[in-house]
C-alpha cells in the first residue's frame, strides 16, 4: 500500500470480526487514555449486530485481507431535523498505517451509510488536542464550533 492508496475494502463488521476488531478498540481507547470492562466490549460488540440497535461498526481492510481501522456509528433522532442524525462515535486506523487516506475512506463510507438510512446529518467529535485528526477533519467537513461539556451522574 502506498502513501496515496485507500483500503482495499471498507465494509460493516461482522460477528467474525471480533477478534481482529478488539485490538484495534482498545488501541483507541488507550490513544484516549480509557480503560473500559470486558463486558462492556461484549455489549457494544452485541449492539454492533443486534438489528433492533441503531449502532453500526464498520471495518477497513487492506489488500491482504487484515482489518486496519475501524468506525462507530450510531443513529439517534433530533429536535433540529426530521431525518435521523448520524454519529461518528469512534474513528481508529492503526498508528502505522495513517495518513494513507483510510480514515478519509471510512468517513465517507459513514456518509454513505448516513445517506442510505436517510439521515439529515453526520457528526462526530475529536480532542481539540488531536492535531493529526482535525488536519483531516479540516479538510473534509465543516467545523460546528460547539465545545461538548460533560456533567457526572
């Protein structure tokens, strides 16, 4: 794969996926500095493939077949719109394999996914610290200027 290529392949996990997904979520909850309980990868792994859920997870992989990144979105309503609202909730390409255009690739094929459950929008949040990721995020979308606040339960 060349620095200019995309993935071969961008497409919805499947529940034989799990275990080449799991290193690649806990890589991006260890970027975050997160720590979540193996029950928790259970129940976001069964909502991911549970129809009645409105959460999808999509995988890029390269040539050879091996997953490389990963995207979460969920559907949620709106009070602003009619349509549902997509959420890119998570977006991770492995470490070595950035800049290559997969991240890029994933976030349209979300936009595809927005667009075939007709969605009136797509979003997604990143650290205002992560200059890698907003240097894309620049370049392909349109900064909201909201700042998300946090309140514990």
């Amino acid at each position: 794969m060349t620095a200019t290529t995309t993935p071969a392949i961008i497409r919805p996990l499947e529940p034989a996926d799990r275990t080449a997904w799991e290193p690649l979520w806990e890589a991006y909850l260890r970027f975050y500095e997160t720590v979540l309980p193996k029950e928790m990868y259970d129940l976001t792994w069964s909502r991911f493939h549970d129809p009645a859920e409105p959460m999808h997870a999509l995988g890029a992989f390269d040539e050879t077949g091996k997953m490389i990144a990963i995207a979460h979105v969920i559907f949620h309503r709106s009070c602003w719109l009619p349509e549902s609202t997509c959420y890119l909730q998570d977006l991770y390409v492995k470490n070595t394999l950035r800049g290559r255009g997969t991240g890029a690739a994933l976030i349209e094929a979300v936009a595809d996914l927005a667009r075939a459950n007709g969605a009136g929008r797509l979003y997604w949040l990143t650290q205002e610290s992560n200059a890698a990721a907003r240097r894309l995020y620049d370049r392909i979308a349109q900064n909201s200027g909201f700042i998300q606040y946090r309140k514990a339960l």
